[in-house]
C-alpha cells in the first residue's frame, strides 16, 4: 500500500503564503518607484476617458466648471 502524506489544506497553505508575502521587505526607494509607477498608469488609462468625457460635455454645451469639479472628485475616489 502507498502511504500517503497528508498535504495541508487551502486554508493553511493559504495563510502560510500570506506569512510569507508579509515577510518581503522592499526598500524606500522601491517603493515609491512603484507607487509612482501606478499613480501614472492610472492616469494613463482614465485620462482617456475623461478627456472623452469633457469633449462630449463640451459639444452639447454642459457647464464646464462643474465637469471639472465632477471629474476631479471621480478622480479622487478612484
């Protein structure tokens, strides 16, 4: 007969890859270069849509400056 080992199961192997991932220490500077690096591809992808949104507004005569306070408050939320 084959032993078998008992493996653990998703809940333990789970937490014990969340110790781990916890474990990693990244420096200063990594850090911020990553965030830097998010706060830009974000903008990258929702100016797009945003300008879309402000040329369409602007085309049918909607008051700008509360599209600009509307998007900006989008902006933040996200």
């Amino acid at each position: 007969m084959d032993k078998q080992v008992k493996q653990p199961n998703f809940w333990v192997r789970g937490k014990i890859e969340q110790r781990k991932f916890y474990e990693i220490t990244l420096s200063t500077k990594t850090n911020i270069i990553t965030f830097l690096f998010g706060l830009i591809a974000g903008a990258l992808i929702i100016l797009p849509f945003g300008l879309m949104v402000i040329q369409f507004l602007m085309i049918y005569g909607y008051d700008f400056t509360i599209l600009t306070l509307y998007l900006t408050i989008i902006w933040v939320l996200i």
